[in-house]
C-alpha cells in the first residue's frame, strides 16, 4: 500500500469506514486524483509484469492451451 501511495494523491485508509469515506472523497473529484492513478496503475502494471510467480503462472496456461 505504501508504495502504491507513494505515487502521488492516494487516499490512506486502514478500516472500512476510512475505505468507504475515501472512496467517496475520489468519486466527487475525480479530476483531482487522475495524475496519481494513471501513476499508480503504470507502477501495478510493472510489478504484474515482473513477478516471477505470475510468469510461471502465465506460461503453465499457455502451456496447457497449446496442447489442447
């Protein structure tokens, strides 16, 4: 969470109150968290791509359906 946070206007939250207030506080400005997301999702997307575990994942599918 730190590190997803670390990419510019994330909103901490620790319990489902906080979840949920932080939730609506993005939704009624949207425009405000924009840059951050589209950081934040960039980060996702490269740390996705780099696991290990999910590239083995990823090769054992496309193992399986190649042989079918």
């Amino acid at each position: 969470m730190t590190a997803f946070l670390s990419h510019g206007n994330g909103v901490s939250a620790t319990t489902d109150r906080e979840f949920a207030e932080a939730i609506l506080r993005v939704a009624a400005d949207p425009m405000n968290f924009q840059q951050g997301t589209a950081r934040a999702a960039a980060y996702f997307e490269e740390a996705l791509a780099t696991n290990p575990l999910l590239r083995v994942l990823n090769a054992s599918v496309h193992d399986r359906q190649q042989g079918s």
